[in-house]
C-alpha cells in the first residue's frame, strides 16, 4: 500500500478540467485544442470550472458536457 500514488487537490482539479474540455469535445464533434481555446478565451475554465469543481464533478460526463456547451455558447455570445 506505500506504492499508492497521491496526487494534490489542484491536480484532481486539473484532471477533472481536462475531462470537461474532452468531454464537451466529443459531444461537439470538435477537438479538445478548439473547446479549450473557446473556453479559455471567454473565461470558462478559470471562472466557472474551477470554482464549481466541487458541484461539477458529482455530475455525469453527459450532464457536465451539456452544461459546458450552453455556458460556452452563452458566454461567448455576451462577448
């Protein structure tokens, strides 16, 4: 059991980050580097992923993905 990797909260955080911008890729048939660039470009990530992470993350990939795709759309259209 010494061997069991630990990873630190913002790793997890990340992780699951990166999880949301693949998800929501595959859900628009796109590439995760586009869903990432749109979504860092309006501030998705740092202020609403981030933050909500712990809200977020209890929700399925489905879910998260929908969610990311009606913010992503509604953020950039504010822009």
């Amino acid at each position: 059991m010494d061997n069991i990797l630990q990873i630190s909260k913002t790793q997890e955080v990340m992780a699951f980050v990166a999880t949301c911008i693949e998800a929501t890729a595959r859900v628009m048939k796109t590439t995760y580097k586009d869903v990432f660039h749109r979504m860092a470009r309006v501030g998705l990530i740092d202020n609403f992923i981030i933050p909500h992470y712990d809200t977020l993350h209890t929700e399925s990939r489905e879910n998260i993905a929908n969610e990311m795709i009606e913010c992503l759309n509604n953020w950039e259209e504010r822009q």
